[in-house]
C-alpha cells in the first residue's frame, strides 16, 4: 500500500511540475493582468535576463517527465526543491494567495524525499557529514 502512495504522490507532483513548465513554453497562458506591481517587476526581471525563467522552465519539465517516468527521482527530487523553495518564497513575499500551492508542493518534496521507501536514503545521504 505505501509503495502505491509513493507512486501516486511521485505522479502527482512530476503532473503539476511538468504541465506548469508545458504551459509556459507553449505560451497557453498569461500571468493575470492584476499581478501586483513587485511580482510584475520580479517577472519582468526573470524574463529580462534571457535564460533564468527559460531555464527554470526547462527544469520543470524535464525533472517532471522524470518523476513521471520514475527515473533519476532523487536527483530530480533535489533540484526541485530549490525550485520549489523560490515558488513558496515569491508566493510568501509578494503573492501571498499562492502559499497554500506552494505548500503543498514542498509537503510533498518533503515526503518523497525524507520519508518514502525507495529515495530516502539517497536524500537523507546528502545531509550526512563524511
């Protein structure tokens, strides 16, 4: 039973990953003209530099084909959480309406990484002293 949670939630947070980086590179939606006015520069300032949001992206698609694939979970586990680690930032400092999304997106990094059978020791081995 754990391992079909484990699958599910893997799924599940690979989905929400993979179709935010789609929608972005296929241009289906626009962020909401009532964006305030720190969030549209922040925007602004990701899109200016040429590659940051386009790289972010980019991230966000392959490490969810990879959770969706069950591929290189770890690994895509770990760079996501820095991802989801600046979405809950943006969201707690300028957008504060997107915390509850961005919490549960860490819940389960957190879950997936530190508690679920076939990654936790991979995770937790990166935060052992050698």
């Amino acid at each position: 039973m754990q391992a079909k949670i484990t699958l599910v939630l893997r799924i599940l947070l690979g989905l929400a990953f993979f179709v935010a980086g789609l929608v972005y590179w296929l241009g289906v939606a626009n962020p909401p003209p009532d964006l305030p006015e720190r969030r549209q520069t922040f925007n602004a300032g990701m899109a200016a530099s040429g590659y940051l949001l386009e790289l972010v992206k980019a991230l966000e698609v392959i490490c969810g084909l990879l959770l969706i694939a069950g591929f290189f979970v770890p690994l895509a586990l770990v760079i996501l959480a820095a991802i989801t680690l600046n979405i809950f930032l943006v969201h707690a400092f300028m957008a504060p309406e997107g915390v509850p999304v961005a919490l549960v997106l860490g819940l389960l990094l957190i879950y997936l990484g530190f508690f679920a059978e076939p990654y936790r020791h991979t995770i937790r081995s990166l935060f052992r002293l050698r």
